[in-house]
C-alpha cells in the first residue's frame, strides 16, 4: 500500500483532461464542452489537453502528477487509459475516465457513464481509494494482462479495422485464431506453485470484466493485493470453443481444465514465449512474469461499486 496521501479531488476541484481525438467512441466537442460548462457550474478548474500520439497521455499525466493535479479525466478507450496510468503510478493523482473507447472496460467496471457530462457528474458521489496495479516488464496495467490465445487476437486485430467498426474487428480476429491457434506446453509458475501445463491462453486480473461481456476473473478485488489468475488449458479449436461456452455461462470456475488462483507474481515458462497483451493492446516483447504492486494508483471510485470492486468495502 502507498504511503502517498489520497489527494481530496473535491474539496480542491482542479481536474486535467486528456482527450484521445481518435479514439473509436470519441464524443464530439459540444458534448465535451457540456461536460466542462457542468464542471465549471460547480467551481472546478478544468485543463484540457489532446494526445497527438501514442504515448502522449503518459508524459501529460506524469506532469500533472508532478505538478500535484488532483485529478486525471481520461477522455478515450482502455489503451489511453492505460498510457495515463503509467504516468500516475506512485503518485497522489487520482485518475478517472470520460468513456470513448472500444470496450471501455474500466468504465464498465467503475460503472462510469458513457455521456461526458454523467461521467462528470458521478465524480460528486465518488472518491478516491488506493488500488493495486500489474506489472509486466516495465509497464504498469490496471485491469488484466493476458498470455496466449487472446493476446495473438489482439496482436492481429487490425488497428485500422478497430477505429471503423470498434470491437467486431475484435470480433473478426478472434474467428482466425480460433481456427488455427494450438495450446502450448510450458510452467506455469504461481507464486510458490509450478504447474506443467498445456495452455491455450494464461489471465491475470487485477478487475472483474473482461471483453465486455463476461468475467473470466469474478472474485478479483482491485485493493486485495492479488492478481486472479487462470490459466485455460486444451489442445486446440475444440477446447476453445467449449471454455468459451462454459466462461459465458459462469461455469469454467468449475472446469478439469481450468486453473485459477490468487497469487502476488505469475511466471511463464514457454519456448518461445507466449504473446502477451496488457490492458487490451498487444504489449511486444519476450515478458514471461507479472506481478502485483500494492496501492500504486488513486482511482476514483463511485459510491455505489465500492462494495463489489473494493475488499475493505
């Protein structure tokens, strides 16, 4: 847990936004100027900023923690989110999103509106709560990193593709490696357990939801310390297909074939290495271990998901 004090959003009102202007959902600037007028209404100040390029968020973020902003508005999808936290790991900014991305599943999770001005609006009843943050390599991710099957998905999900039709190119990519991605055999290292597996892809959850439409990791608690792993294992098109059914339905909990456990570190043991994505993008590399960092992020979370996402709730 940090010992960097939890900054007090609402008493200080000031708020940088970071706006991805080409993210899939990006909401136009009236609706944008909406959200800043209701803003202003209730005595913030508002900075507003715009990425340019991948990257950006996390140098803007990192200079507003360094010049003690109490709050990061990220205005995009997961990817930029993610960028952003990057540059606020560590430090007494909390973040929080206008939703305007693909998935969105941080938004979805916090159950933060998709209309920029509710997604303002539910800052009054929110507050800022420490949470833990992933690891892998060197980048920071704040709902999951995945190894194997879904990171070759999102490794060739076309980008083009994602800005024209959002997640149905997802979508598209998946149909291709369901019909030729194989399981691999490798260790599966959890903390101070070592399984000899046949994986087809490895998650570790530090949230609940997952692609939007399911839980792979329903027990996660952002503020437990833990990462919640599970590892599907099979051969190949079949064993897919039949962890899909059984995740959609709540039943791979309970599956022969899946693994889940809470653990502080996950390493992979794979020649050659699994791909891996973090946050929902492809994260290039040869990272075969994540782990958990305790408390690294202040997060505004509404008052009314504290008790699902939170364990001292």
């Amino acid at each position: 847990m940090s010992d960097t004090e939890a900054p007090d959003v609402l008493k200080r009102r000031e708020a940088l936004v970071i706006v991805n202007p080409v993210a899939h959902n990006a909401p136009d600037r009236k609706r944008l100027a909406e959200a800043n007028a209701y803003l202003k209404e209730r005595g913030w100040s508002v900075q507003w900023t715009w990425t340019t390029k991948a990257g950006d968020a996390t140098e803007i973020a990192a200079r507003a923690a360094g010049l003690n902003t109490p709050l990061v508005l990220v205005c995009a999808g997961d990817g930029t989110l993610n960028e952003a936290v990057n540059g606020l790991a560590g430090s007494g900014t909390a973040v929080s999103v206008i939703p305007a991305g693909t998935s969105d599943l941080w938004a979805r999770e916090a159950g933060i509106p998709r209309k920029p001005i509710d997604a303002v609006r539910i800052l009054e009843k929110s507050e800022p709560h420490p949470v833990d943050l992933g690891l892998a390599g060197d980048r920071h991710f704040l709902l999951m990193a995945g190894f194997g099957l879904d990171a070759a998905v999102i490794q060739n999900t076309s980008t083009r593709l994602k800005h024209k039709v959002g997640a149905s190119a997802y979508a598209l990519a998946a149909v291709r490696e369901l019909l030729r991605y194989k399981g691999r055999s490798g260790l599966v290292h959890l903390d101070d357990e070592t399984l000899d597996v046949n994986a087809l892809m490895v998650l570790a959850g530090n949230t609940q939801r997952y692609a939007g439409v399911t839980k792979i990791t329903p027990q996660a608690k952002i503020d437990d310390g833990l990462l919640d792993v599970c590892v599907y294992q099979g051969e190949g098109t079949g064993d897919v297909l039949l962890h899909a059914v059984r995740t959609m339905l709540r039943l791979h909990l309970r599956s022969k074939k899946t693994v889940l456990r809470r653990v502080k570190k996950l390493r992979l043991d794979f020649e050659p290495p699994l791909p891996l994505q973090v946050d929902g993008d492809h994260y290039p590399g040869a990272h075969a271990e994540v782990s958990v960092v305790p408390g690294a992020l202040f997060a505004m979370v509404p008052n009314k998901v504290k008790r699902r996402l939170l364990s001292s709730h």
